[in-house]
C-alpha cells in the first residue's frame, strides 16, 4: 500500500505545484493490467493498482487546464527479475489449498513459461510517450495484456448493460 498507492500519490501531489508554476509537464504513473483485469491470490496488490489508476485518471482531469498530462502505464508480464527471483509472496494457507488463490504462485515460475513482455521495449515506448501530446491517460503494453484487459471490459459492460431494467428501477418516476 505503502509503495504502490501511498507513495504514488504523495509524490504526484509534491510535483504538482512544480509543473503548475512552469506551465506544464507530464506525470507518469506506472501502474499494471492488473489495475484493469484482478487475479486471484493478488487481492492487495489489485487493491494499490486500482486505487493509484483512479486517483491518477481524477488528476489527469484536474490539471489538464495547466498543460499538465498524466500517462498511466499499464504492461502486461515481463522477464525481469521483478516476476522471476524477488517477488516476495505470503506464506500459503492450507485451507486454500486447490483454490483458484494459489494458482498466482504457478506464474512466478520460469518452468510454466516466460512472460511475453521485452521490458526494454516497454522502457523505450514509455519514453517515447513523454512527448506524445495530448498525452494518452492509458498506455497498455504486452499483447497478451491487451488481450485480456479488453476481454474483462467487454465482459464488464455486458454485465452493466444487463442490469439496466434493475438501475432504472432504482431511479425516481418521471417527473417527480
């Protein structure tokens, strides 16, 4: 939380008078799919990465009037030492034991396979973004990312679309 939610908005909020007071600038954020698409066994983690993504898209909006633009980077799995060496994960519980939870702990695993992402790559498409004007507020990279984030979304507007007879219900007749 500290790291991933905290620490992200206070620095951006330490920035901020900074680029109001030249006139503009670029915020950032780096972020993941999971800030779009949550895993089981990656609750807490989702929980920093959607959080940071909708205080960034809120600032974005805030403070589009002083030139400042805000890019939050989603990447997808990437061969770094991040995914296979030092990510650090909880002891396992036994009562999940066979739960969808402990299928996280397979990723982390070369055996299973590498992640797609070339995360030099990555570095030199987030550097060349820094100029990009207007800035783009989301910036997904990985195919496989990609794939499944636009996966989750068209499945979540099913969902809402689904459940428009049940909002309007809620609502106050017309005219009243």
């Amino acid at each position: 939380m500290a790291t991933n939610l905290t620490g992200s908005i206070t620095l951006i909020r330490a920035a901020l008078p900074h680029l109001r007071e030249q006139g503009g600038g670029r915020i950032v954020q780096m972020s993941t799919y999971g800030g779009q698409v949550a895993f089981p066994g990656n609750s807490m983690y989702h929980a920093t990465k959607w959080g940071i993504e909708g205080f960034a898209e809120a600032v974005a909006q805030e403070v589009a009037p002083f030139n400042i633009g805000v890019t939050i980077v989603e990447p997808g799995g990437a061969r770094t030492e991040f995914r296979y060496g030092s990510a650090q994960v909880a002891e396992a519980i036994d009562a999940y034991d066979g739960n969808p939870a402990h299928a996280f702990q397979a990723m982390l695993d070369p055996a299973n396979g590498l992640a797609p992402g070339d995360p030099q790559r990555m570095a030199a498409a987030i550097i060349e973004s820094a100029d990009t004007e207007p800035a783009p507020l989301r910036m997904m990279l990985g195919s496989q990312a990609l794939d499944s984030t636009l996966g989750v979304l068209r499945k979540r507007i099913d969902d809402f679309e689904a459940q428009r007879e049940l909002a309007a219900s809620t609502d106050f007749p017309p005219g009243e």
